[in-house]
C-alpha cells in the first residue's frame, strides 16, 4: 500500500527591491521606503500561502494513512446484495461512484463481516441466519475492502464447518479478518497493517448476543470460533497486547441494543476500559442504527457505525475516517443511505445524516465537510 502525499504550495517568493545608486538627497527618502513592509504590494501572479504557525510547521514530506471504516455488511441471498447478484456480481450496481472510490482510495478499509461464506453446514436454532456463497466473497474485493471482523453474533450462523470455510475464503481473497479464528490465540491476535515505521493496529471481540439467543462458537486452546467479551479480560489484554506493537489501536466491539439509539451502560463502561487499556480509538457495531459519536480522554468512540450494505430497509449510514498524518488524527464522517439494497450519496443525504449525528453526539462539532472535534 502507498503513501499519499499531502502537497503543500510552496509559500511565494516575498518581491525584493534591488539598490540603486540615487543621489545623497534621496539617500533619506529611500531609507524610509525600505522600512514599510512589502508584502502584497506587488502582484507576484503565484497565490500565497496563509501564514503557517510556529507549531504547525510546512513538511513537504509529509504522509497521510486513511482508515475508513463501516459498519455491518450481508452478501446473503434476499439480504443487502441482491442488487448486486443480479447485476452480474458488480457492486457498481448498488454504490454511488464517490461512495464507492472513497472505500477504495482508502489505505485500510474495514467492515463488519455480519454472515457465514460457505457451501456448507445447517443454520443454527435461532431467528435469522446468513450464509452467503463462496461466489460472493470477490465483492470485498471490489469493495476495497481488505480487513472485516467475524466477532459477531452471525458469522458462525451456519456451525463449524461453514466458519472454517469463511476463514479460508478470506484468506483466498486476500482479505484479512479479526477477532475470530482457527483457536483463542488467532481471535485474540491484533491485526496489524504497518506503513513504513508507522503500524496501525485492530481488536475486535463480540457481546452481541441477547437471552438465550444460541450464541457463536467461542474460540478455544484449539477450538475454532469468536472472542467474546461478555466477560471483558480477554479483550481488554489483546488491546494491552496492541499498544505494545503499534502505534495506532483501533477495538472494534460489536455490541448494544437493535434498533435502538440509546446507549446500554455496558457500552459506555467498556469503550473507556478500551481506551484505558490502550485503544486510540473505539468503533462498534450490531445496533443496526447510527449512535453517538464521543471523545474520551481525547480518544474518539462511534457507539455503532449501523448497516451499511447489509438489507433492503432504508437507513442512514456513514463511513468512518481516521486520517492519521504524521502520527496524528483527525475524525471525518462521509454520510450515505441504505435503501432497497443500495448505498447512495447526495448533498440532501448528506444533510440529513449530518443532522442526525450532531442530535445524537451533542459533545462534538461536525463541520460542513463532516469533520469530528470535541466541543
């Protein structure tokens, strides 16, 4: 992956006079013209650079790693890609082209992998189950999408088999995948992505299931399944384990209520035990719907990031970028619907979804352009 360039304009040459031998009684006047400041007073035909401050100093060698993140995504037949089934396979079908190039301009683009990709096993005794055909998995592909996470109460919907088919199907896809695998110690792996001497860093563990709900395998000493955090220990050490080796931490819990914008406490306690434990950042999923979005010890957590490509419902949604230059981030929201199977922008989305997110996340400010900071 590649580097892209933040270019800077040089700042403009400032216009210099040249001296000149003029006679003693001019010798005065000239002093004087010396001493008034110059700048602008001549059209120079380059547009000048804004005065940079001492502490943000002009590095034309500077780089920016773009994360974009989004939130549950289904190839299950009668789910989010029919539109994109009947089209070929094409998920051009079913994306706005600037939703689209976004995901795939990104350095790492993540989604949350909310199905079983097998031609095997029996859905488990419970009230929806995805399986998605091994045909499907080139969508991720065209999505750009090159790291989901399978901790989620759906992608061990159809048993043993049919998960230990979908980690050969990413791996055969070139797609990486967190918080579930072979055994506990692959769940529990962070996954990283290392960009010259810069590693980021992804968690991912799942508490999603409700009552007596059948839950997903959980990943044993050599049993292959989910790290779940219903009890936080094991998750809360694979974030330790993180910030030990990368410089950025991303967790990705799936968590909270369906359908529902109301935060459960438990969410609030662990993201802050998250960050605490190391994470530089919390993104969850499962609700389903947009929740809030907060800053915690400088720290940005998205409660759920919602559906994105995931039904026929209509539903607003976003992609999450972290834009890291130099070491640093700033928070950016790129607003989008769901509707009939396809993830569409437009100015009126746009400002419809920015209204939402600003109802929902009272302690931040978002700017015209969808960028995050703490009020």
């Amino acid at each position: 992956m590649e580097y892209r360039k933040n270019n800077r304009s040089q700042i403009a040459e400032k216009p210099r006079f040249r001296g000149i031998k003029i006679g003693l009684s001019l010798v005065l006047v000239l002093v004087l013209v010396l001493a008034i400041p110059v700048y602008g007073m001549f059209d120079t035909g380059t547009q000048q650079t804004p005065a940079v401050a001492d502490n943000e100093p002009i590095d034309e060698g500077s780089t920016t790693i773009r994360v974009s993140l989004v939130g549950d995504v289904c190839f299950a037949d009668g789910w989010g890609a029919d539109v994109a089934h009947a089209s070929g396979g094409s998920v051009a079908a079913a994306f706005s082209p600037d939703i689209l190039a976004h995901m795939r301009s990104a350095d790492i683009c993540y989604a949350n992998h909310e199905f079983a990709m097998s031609d095997r096993g029996e859905p488990l005794p419970k009230m929806y189950t995805f399986c998605a055909s091994p045909a499907y998995a080139h969508y991720w592909n065209q999505l750009g999408v090159n790291l989901v996470s399978l901790a989620n109460n759906h992608a061990y919907d159809y048993g043993e088999d049919a998960f230990l088919d979908t980690l050969s199907i990413l791996k055969a896809n070139g797609v990486r995948y967190v918080g579930g695998g072979l055994d506990l110690a692959e769940a529990m792996t962070p996954v990283c992505f290392t960009f010259g001497d810069y590693t980021i860093a992804f968690v991912a563990a799942d508490r999603g299931q409700k009552g007596d709900e059948v839950r997903a395998q959980a990943a044993g000493e050599n049993l292959p399944g989910v790290l779940f955090c219903f009890d936080d220990e094991l998750f809360l050490a694979a974030v330790a384990e993180a910030r030990e080796i990368a410089d950025y931490v991303i967790a990705l819990p799936h968590w909270g209520t369906e359908e529902s914008v109301v935060l459960e406490p438990v969410q609030i306690e662990l993201a802050r035990k998250l960050i605490d434990a190391g994470a530089d950042a919390v993104v969850g999923s499962h609700p389903h719907v947009l929740q809030t979005i907060e800053f915690y010890n400088g720290k940005l957590i998205a409660y759920s990031l919602g559906d994105f490509w995931f039904s026929g419902d209509t539903t607003q949604t976003l992609i999450l970028d972290i834009e890291i230059t130099d070491g640093k981030p700033i928070f950016r929201i790129i607003p989008a619907l769901l509707h009939e199977q396809k993830v569409l922008s437009t100015p009126e989305i746009s400002d419809d979804v920015f209204a939402l997110m600003r109802q929902l996340s009272p302690d931040i400010e978002i700017d015209r352009n969808g960028y995050l900071a703490p009020r």
